[in-house]
C-alpha cells in the first residue's frame, strides 16, 4: 500500500523539537574499553556521531582492579589487611576516552568483591550488585577516584554526571531489588560526591521497567525528608514486549510507541508534582528497542526506522537519552558467537555500521538548526541556506508500506537536493552477511564486502526553484532517508561544459 503525505513549509514555520541525539552513548563494562576493536569503534562512531558523553557498567568491578585489599603477607591469613586504590587501568581507560572526544557519565558502581556485604551478581563477568559492608569504606573508595580523576584531569571532570548505581528496582542488579537500602546508598554517594566538589551534579535512581512510578515518587518523597537535593533524575526506557528464548537469541514483539512516551511524560509529571523538583532535568541513561543484548532486531533496517521515530521525540519531556550502546564488543550473556549476534551496538563488530547507526549519524547533521517541521514521519530543519531533512517509514510489523511525501519549501534559483538512503534493498550489512551463509568468523574480505554495503545510497539532483521547491520523497518500508537541499548556482571552470563530457555524440 501506499502511504501519501504532503507537508508546506512557509517563512514563517516552526516546530517543537529538542535534538540531544549526541549528548551520551552507551557502553559495555568499563574493563572493555582496553580492547582494540573497542577503541576502533568508538573512534568510527565519533568521527560520524561524535557523542559527549559515555556511560557504562563496571568503574568499581574487580576487573578494573581500583579497590584493593591485598595482604601484607599472601600465605600468612593472619598478617595485616592494606587498603590500597589502582588507578592504572582508569587512566588508561580515561585517556583512550579523552583522545576521541568523549567524557565520562559516571556511574558509580558495581561493587567490588572485597566490599560487597553478600554475594549478589549479574552477568557472565560477574558483577557484584550487593550493598557496601563498610558504607565508610564506599564512601572512602568514591572520594578517592574523583579526586584521582580532578588531579589528573583538571575541572574538566566536574562536567562528568555521576548517577548512583544501575536499575536498583531489579533484585539481579541490587540485592532483593530493596528500595530503602538503595536510598541508603544513594544518600551516602550523593555525600561523598559533594565533599569532593558541590560542582558534580548526582542524580538517581535509573531505573528501569519495573514499578517505574512507585520508585521515582518514593525517591523524590525520601529526598524531600532527607533534605536532598538531585541535580537530575535518570530512568531507562525500552519498547519491546517480553522475549521469547531461541538457541543463543531472544525475539520481541515491539511495543506501541505511544506507551513509551506516555510512560516517559508519567515520570515528568510526578518530578513536576513535588515543588522543590519540578522542572529538574531527566536524563534516560539507557533506550532502546530490546533491553536483550542478543536480540536481532538491533542489527536490523526496522530497528533503524523505529529509533529515527523515537529520536524525533525523546527530547520532549527529557534532559538527554543514551543509546545502549555504541558498539558490539559486550558481555553480558557471555562472549558473543558471531558477528552479527543482535546485540544493542550501533556498530558490529569488525567496525561495521549497522542502519541505526546513520539514524543516528543524520540525527547529529541536523542539529543546532530550528525545526520548521515535526510529523510521526519526518523531521525537517532550516539551515543558514536551505533545509535538511530525516524522513522514516516504520512499524511494529511488516505490512509492505511504501511512504510517499511530498514537501514544499520556499526556495528560489539552482538547488541541490541530495539525499542519503538506509533501507533494506540499499543499507542492510544483515542481509548481505545472511547471503554469505552467516558465516562466524568473518575472512578479510568478507568484512571488507560488509563494510562497502553499510553505507547509505547518495543520490543527487538539480532543480531550478520559482520561490517554491516542492520535493518528492520515497521510502521503503523500514527505510530511513536524509535530505539536504541547498542553493548550488553553477560555477563552472573556463570551458568546462558538462552536457558536452557526459552527452558526446548526441546531437
């Protein structure tokens, strides 16, 4: 079927929109920041994206080895305990993140195994998710690492968010999912943090999908009678139904997007309700579709489409939102088994981009610019010169839709319209890497292959503009297109004709 829109764009148009597309990314743990391929997508993603912030499991995991308790001699069980902190692998973690760009969004957590009161884990690698034995020692090791952190790096680093730990409202990723005891760590994180400096901003509580407005009510309530006050809320936000276990993958059937942004405005309205709060900024730490790090749909054209949707309206009623995650090097259900494994990356590993990733990349090329038109399908800013554009054709499921749009914007003389197409007939590395056989260990040259096939299709054209240019638009069915359109007068070089080099023989 297909689907007609026609939009006008006057002088005068204007349209509500806040693009934070770029203000922080997702990441696996910490530790695996020390791996090349890593360090190679991150570099890809921020030379297309180029996001501000990072944020990630695992600062205080034992595989980045800052908390230390070693005695002072290993074969006698009875000799002296020293308290030491290593910064060796933060540095080099931190510099890595400093040479392409990219701050820290701290959070603090997990805990180390020498600190943890129980046994409470998640995750192939095992982080410690059980509240501090000593809060004085938890206190002692949050202090240590931002001042390490300041010495180093200079006040830099009080532009770092820091958020308290990581969905506690979950009993795998905070023992027995216990509100009070979290509050209990939240007040004694948010006070170790200002002693360093009243410059961090500290937000809680980042949770995530279950009993959503109990815990952000009950958080708000505990740092009214405590006296707290956060310097912004953070929560997560995913949109697939329950998953459904297939060998090594899940599949989800994805949500009506309506019920996300109603549950998001829900948190904005009970933040707006408490008069000390109201208006304090709410940062999704974490979105996207699956909250399943092994869910195809990540490495799909529909999951691009789908997110350029989510994209056009995250900024409605929150600070920022961080995509789960940049890239594909992630461990939580284990070392992945193939390269395309549906995890949440925007690249897949062998520094392949993935179509969500030119969401995003298209997202970031029009900020800054004024909105002049915001639909379910299209967002479309004006530049200093023209208009640049993201249009989208998605859906929950595949019903063989072919969007059609039609746009007029007030334009005069010799224009370009270039347009950037992601879609499943021009854009789609799963596809290509399916045709293959799937392999699991990708050759050289089939990375090579996959890599020329993750890019968009650029098509180009001219037009001569009467004070209107009205452009038509087509996209496939969970296909994503950018347009650019600016005034491109010739400029020809003495005797350079291009009728003549591409027509020669034609009469």
């Amino acid at each position: 079927m297909k689907i007609d829109r026609f939009y006008k764009i006057t002088e005068t148009s204007t349209a509500e929109f806040k693009n934070s597309v770029d203000f922080c990314v997702g990441t696996g743990r910490m530790g695996l920041a020390l791996q090349k391929e890593y360090q190679d997508q991150l570099e890809l993603v921020q030379r297309y994206i180029g996001f501000e912030h990072i944020r990630g499991h695992g600062l205080f995991h034992d595989d980045m080895a800052i908390y230390q308790e070693n005695r002072e001699n290993f074969f006698d069980p009875g000799s002296p305990v020293h308290r030491e902190y290593n910064f060796t692998y933060l540095d080099l973690v931190t510099d890595a993140y400093k040479r392409l760009g990219i701050k820290p969004f701290l959070e603090l957590g997990f805990m180390p195994k020498k600190l943890a009161k129980g046994d409470n884990k998640v995750f192939y690698w095992q982080g410690h998710t059980s509240p501090p034995k000593d809060y004085e020692l938890w206190k002692d090791l949050i202090k240590a690492a931002l001042n390490h952190l300041l010495d180093r790096y200079g006040e830099e680093v009080l532009t770092y968010p820091v958020e308290v730990w990581n969905e506690p409202n979950l009993p795998g990723f905070w023992e027995n999912a216990d509100m009070q005891e979290y509050f209990k760590l939240f007040d004694e994180s948010f006070e170790a943090v200002k002693e360093v400096s009243p410059e961090f901003k500290v937000g809680g509580p980042a949770i995530c999908g279950v009993n959503d407005p109990l815990w952000i009510r009950s958080f708000l309530e505990h740092c009214r009678e405590k006296n707290i006050a956060p310097d912004f809320i953070t929560r997560h936000h995913y949109t697939t139904e329950q998953p459904k276990r297939c060998g090594h993958y899940v599949y989800q059937e994805l949500m009506d997007p309506e019920e996300g942004f109603e549950n998001l405005k829900s948190t904005r309205d009970i933040v707006d309700e408490f008069p000390e709060f109201r208006g304090l900024p709410i940062h999704i730490t974490e979105f996207n579709t699956s909250y399943s790090p092994d869910n195809p749909i990540h490495d799909t054209n529909q999951n691009a489409a789908f997110l350029a949707h989510q994209l056009s309206r995250l900024g409605d009623v929150n600070e920022s939102y961080s995509y789960w995650t940049f890239g594909d090097i992630f461990e939580e259900n284990g070392v992945p088994f193939a390269p395309f494994y549906g995890g949440f990356g925007l690249v897949a590993n062998g520094c392949i981009p993935k179509p969500t990733f030119w969401t995003f990349a298209f997202y970031k090329d029009i900020k800054g610019c004024p909105c002049v038109l915001k639909t379910d399908e299209c967002v479309v800013v004006k530049t200093k010169t023209g208009y640049r554009g993201i249009i989208w054709n998605s859906g929950r499921t595949r019903k063989g839709n072919l969007l059609d749009i039609k746009i007029s914007m007030p334009m005069s003389g010799s224009i370009c319209v270039v347009t950037k197409t992601v879609d499943e007939k021009t854009c789609n590395p799963l596809k290509i890497w399916h045709d293959l056989g799937e392999p699991i260990s990708l050759k050289p040259a089939d990375k090579e292959l996959l890599r020329a096939s993750a890019y968009p299709f650029i098509e180009t054209e001219r037009i001569e503009a009467k004070g209107e240019a009205e452009i038509e638009f087509e996209v496939e069915e969970f296909g994503v297109k950018y347009f650019d359109i600016t005034p491109a007068p010739i400029k020809s070089d003495r005797g350079f004709d291009y009728n003549k080099a591409v027509n020669r023989g034609v009469e």
